[in-house]
C-alpha cells in the first residue's frame, strides 16, 4: 500500500466514524475507534480494503441525497 492510499484509507475510515485516531507504536500503525479500542492497521484493512471503504462513502452519500 502507497503512502498515498494509507493516506485515503485513513480519512475514509474516519470520515465513516469507523476510527477516530491512528498511531504508530514500534514500528506497526494502530488506529482507534470511538470507544479507544486500539486495533493493528493490518487488521483494520483487512476487515476494511479500500474498496470497502469506497463503496461504504458512496451508500452514505446516496442516503444523504435521498433525505435531502
């Protein structure tokens, strides 16, 4: 993964509430959720790829446009 994806990964992520901050301990890349469980990038991405993510944004958009 790019810098640049990482990058859009993360401000999707938190742009769904799904995390709310990230941090790098040691070398390895948490993120936290609302409630600050801590979980490893990796684990994230893999329950969360980009494409997910995509498509996550592109449904809220549509239901926003909907209740507008």
């Amino acid at each position: 993964m790019t810098q640049l994806e990482l990058a859009q990964c993360l401000h999707l992520a938190k742009t769904l509430d799904l995390i709310v901050s990230s941090r790098m301990i040691n070398g390895v890349l948490y993120v936290y959720d609302a409630a600050g469980q801590k979980r490893p990038w990796d684990s994230f991405i893999s329950d969360y790829p980009i494409e997910r993510l995509k498509a996550m944004i592109d449904r809220l958009q549509m239901r926003l446009k909907t209740a507008s």
